[in-house]
C-alpha cells in the first residue's frame, strides 16, 4: 500500500491524517447540523393555534345561525313513547277506574314472600 501512495508522491503519514481529518469533519458536521437546523415545534404549535382559533370561528359562526333560523320556527313538543301511550289510552283521566287493588296468582304471592 506504502508503495502506491509513494507512486503517487503522497506518504502515509498524509493519507492516514487526511483520512483522521474527514472523519472529525464529517463527525462536527453530523452532531451540528441537527442543532443549527432550527425549532420547528414553535412553528408547528402557532400553526396549530391558529387553526384551531379558525376552527371555533366558524363553528360558532354556525351555531349562531342556525339559533337564528330556529328562532323564528315554531317549535313543537318532542314527546316520548311514554306520554303518547299515556295519552291515546287516556290514562290521565283513568284513575277513577282502576281497582283498588291489584290481583297477584297465589303461585306469585306465595314465591315473593
């Protein structure tokens, strides 16, 4: 190897500290360019901010119109299934027509107890 160096008028002694010198350049150049790159998260962070401050923007935006179409509708009773079973049976007005008391089997009675 001394021989193809010798050929080429370099000695060992400059290739091999040539070689030492690419590796602590490529070493610096590794560990700084990650840290001279910049903080992206500070970036990212307001970008997201504002995103999200359009976001309720408009949401509310939304909201806000349909409160004022709704407003001017005439609202209707929602009803459960409940009260409407209540009411087509007419049970409000059934209390006066119920019995007293409530006929149980004796096979019920006898177990409950």
């Amino acid at each position: 190897m001394e021989s193809a160096f010798q050929t080429m008028g370099l000695s060992s002694q400059l290739v091999l500290s040539l070689a030492v010198a690419l590796g602590v350049f490529m070493t610096v150049l590794a560990i700084a360019v990650p840290a001279l790159s910049g903080n992206k998260l500070k970036s990212r962070m307001k970008s997201v901010a504002l995103e999200r401050d359009q976001i309720r923007a408009r949401e509310r935006a939304k909201l806000a119109a349909e409160k004022e179409q709704s407003r001017g509708l005439r609202q209707q009773e929602k009803r459960g299934i409940a009260s409407m079973v209540v009411e087509q049976l007419n049970l409000r007005s059934s209390s006066t027509t119920r019995p007293s008391a409530i006929f149980v089997p004796p096979a019920i009675a006898a177990s409950a107890l």
